[in-house]
C-alpha cells in the first residue's frame, strides 16, 4: 500500500466538511440530498444492509445515548459497531467496533479504497458531486462494520436527520433523545423546524423511542411514525421512564421503567441527572430492538462499564478537573444543574472556556450559573470557525470576577489548575473541539 495514513486524512481533509458548510461556501455541497452517500454504499454493496441498527439523534445526550446502548448490546452478547460524532482527539474515535477504535491500518485501507470509488462515481456519471468529508467517514464506518461482521450497529446522527450521511441505514429502532434550538442556520430557525429535520430517521416498520418531552414536538415524531408506516412509538413519561434518578458516589443511582419490566436501583457511572433520561432512552431502544425484556444482570454490567468521554467527564481529582462539551444554551443549562446537584461541595470554579462563532459565551456562561465561577480564562479552539480567545474576553468582561486569555487551549487549562485549591474545580467547556485538546493535555500536566 503507497499512501501513508496521514496522507489519506487529507485527502479526506481536501473535501467539503461542516465548517464549510456552516461559513456558507459549500456551494452545491450544501444542498440536502442523500443522493451522494447512496451512490457510494451501492457501489460498495451497500454494506450497511448486512446487519440491524438502532438509529440515534436528538439535540443534546446522543452521544451519551449511543455509548449506553452500544454496551447494552455488548453485555448482551453482540457485536457493534458504533458510528459516533464529533471525535475529541482523533478521527478513529468515530468508527468503533465493540466501542474499541478502528486502528490506523484498517481506516488506512479503507480510504484508499474509497478515494478509488469516489474516482470511480464521478468518472461513470453516477455522481457530479465529490462527496463530502462526513459521507465519506460514513461510508468508511458502514464499510467497517461489513467487514468485521458484526452483528449490530448503533448509529450516532451527525446533524439533524432526514438528509444526514447515516440516514441510509433502515434501522428497526428509531431513538430521539430531546429537540432543542442548535445548528438553526441548517436545520431551521424553530424546534418544531428541527424536530421534523430529527423525524426524518423514523422507517416503516421501526420502532420509536422518543425522550422528548413537549408535547406538541412530540406529535411531530408521531405523525412522521403515522406517515411512514412505523410499527410503535414509545414516549417517555408515558411508556417508559426513569423513575428514580439519584446522586451516588461517582455517579447516579436509576430506576427505570420500560414497557417490558422495572429494573430497579441500577449504578451508572456518569454525572448528571440528564444521564438517566439518556440511560432511559437508551434501554427502550436495546428493549425494543430485541423486543423482550433484558435480563437484569445485563443491564448492571452494561451500565457499569458505560463512559462518555468529553460530557460531565472528570479527568483529575487533584485537582478536580471536569470537562465538559455544553455549546448551546440547553446543554449548558444541564450542565450547570449537573454542577449543583452532582458537584456541590465546589467552593469555587476556574472555566476555561472556547467557543465556535456563533454561540455566545455569554448565553453559555449564564445558563450554567455564575454562583461559584470566580475566573475564566478564555482560549481558542483549533477549528476554522473558532472565535478568538481576545473576542471571548471582550465579551465576558464583567460578567465574573477575573476574565483573561491564551490562544492555546493547553496553557489555559495550566493556568486554570494553578489558580485552584483543594476545595476547587477547574471545568473546561464551551465546545468539543476545546474539550478534546483539554483531554490530551491534562494527560501530560499529570503524567
């Protein structure tokens, strides 16, 4: 093989991604359409037809949803595949297989043979497009997943629904976590708006877990149910819930209520009381998917192995360091009651904050809560469509005590832990992309 790995991430690099997308200059690219993904899995022999799938989206707790459902299928003796987004530290972190990383040799292989295919649509006709960086991540995952012969896969959302990459897959179970304004400027400037975009993962004959509790958005997912010819949708508060939801050590303590059986007093390992809606949603879908009732013993080993690195994910204990991805005003909402319920022996919190354009880290700032905060020091994330740690400050002057800055993320979070005691907390948030680079350097300040 000629290409290097590092040479086939950019020629994956060299196609239309989101920040193009989202800065208007995608051109054509930008048009909705899974015209580009299906030509590509057709000529693959559309591998993502050889085994079952659970679906996933929602605005906020996808990812938490997705991870718990993996190891719920896990513990229960399958092999999955797990489609995941956005990664943290690197692309492999998105392609999965029993949620271990799809090592650099097989992603090697399998871009190179994509380049040829992408060559190979565009010189037949099939396609006038290139297509964009995610179909291609995409393609490479179901191409994986084939490959590996797994016997389940549990399919993360990109963005929205209808016209995202993965919604090829024609999963028997359709899980929609919660709808909240994100990503406005494609997916419409309303929830209603959105939540017809999410709607668009629902199939005929599938299975509807909806975590969302509004009732109107909800009539939304019923009616695209109704117009599809899916087979049951299952509402939270209705036929299934999480009936206790508690604070334990190192995590959260659930009851959960599922239309086949209550399982009761269940440890999982995560921070935050969102955990256990997501924890809900995720066990009505695995339920559903095998239509019977998990043993218990399955789900305690399930949700006792179940992490979600990047939300409400504590990486040091001396100090407390707590990372946190929140970058729209309904997550950092719940990260803020996270902090309150979870972490309430905090004295005082050092943020270290980076944001994309777009989002206003003042909005963030306050909806997490400004009781304990007492300095942030803003930093600038590496993507394109980063603001610039100078804008930051500008914009939160005032706000808290102390603001200041560094361009890089690594720095200010060194920074941040000089300025914590023992009774103190350092939460690094405000996007994934500063969450990732966060996770890379607290492994060497503390190696």
């Amino acid at each position: 093989m000629n290409a290097s790995f590092g040479d086939q991430l950019a020629w994956l690099d060299r196609h239309i991604n989101l920040e193009a997308i989202e800065r208007g200059v995608a051109g054509r690219a930008a048009e909705p359409t899974l015209e580009r993904i299906r030509a590509l899995c057709q000529v693959m022999g559309d591998p993502q037809e050889t085994y079952r799938a659970i679906h996933v989206t929602g605005t906020n707790g996808k990812g938490s949803t997705t991870r718990i459902a993996t190891a719920l299928l896990l513990a229960r003796g399958l092999s999955t595949g797990t489609i995941m987004s956005p990664h943290l530290e690197r692309l492999n972190e998105r392609i999965t297989r029993d949620l271990v990383p799809i090592d650099d040799e097989e992603l090697l292989e399998i871009l190179v043979a994509l380049e040829t295919l992408e060559e190979f649509v565009l010189a037949s006709g099939r396609l006038n497009l290139a297509p964009t960086w995610f179909e291609l991540v995409t393609a490479a995952a179901f191409r994986y997943f084939a490959d590996s012969a797994v016997d389940a896969a549990v399919v993360e959302v990109g963005l929205g629904g209808r016209y995202d990459a993965t919604n090829v897959i024609d999963a028997e179970v359709a899980a929609i976590t919660n709808v909240a304004l994100d990503h406005v400027e494609i997916l419409g400037p309303t929830r209603s708006h959105i939540a017809r975009e999410k709607a668009g993962i629902i199939k005929a004959g599938a299975t509807v877990v909806v975590g969302e509790r509004d009732p109107a958005i909800v009539e939304i997912f019923a009616e695209e149910a109704r117009n599809v010819g899916a087979q049951l949708l299952l509402r939270r508060g209705v036929d299934f819930a999480c009936t206790k939801n508690v604070v334990a050590v190192g995590g959260r303590l659930l009851t959960i209520q599922t239309p086949g059986k209550s399982y009761e007093d269940l440890f999982l390992p995560l921070h935050g009381a969102h955990q256990g809606d997501n924890a809900s949603v995720a066990l009505c879908a695995v339920e559903a998917f095998f239509g019977a009732p998990l043993h218990e013993d399955v789900v305690i080993e399930a949700f006792a192995k179940s992490t979600v690195p990047g939300r409400l994910e504590v990486v040091s204990h001396r100090p407390l360091v707590i990372l946190d991805g929140a970058h729209n005003p309904a997550g950092a909402a719940v990260l803020g009651e996270s902090m309150r319920e979870d972490f309430a022996g905090i004295e005082k919190v050092v943020v270290v904050m980076g944001c994309l354009r777009g989002r206003d880290p003042r909005e963030l700032l306050g909806a997490i809560g400004m009781e304990r905060i007492v300095e942030v020091i803003c930093c600038q994330p590496a993507s394109p469509r980063a603001q610039t740690a100078e804008a930051l400050i500008a914009s939160l002057e005032g706000m808290v005590p102390s603001v200041r800055g560094t361009t890089e993320v690594a720095e200010a979070l060194a920074i941040a832990i000089d300025h914590v005691g023992e009774s103190d907390a350092v939460l690094v948030t405000g996007s994934l992309y500063v969450v990732g680079a966060a996770r890379a350097a607290i492994r060497r300040l503390t190696s």
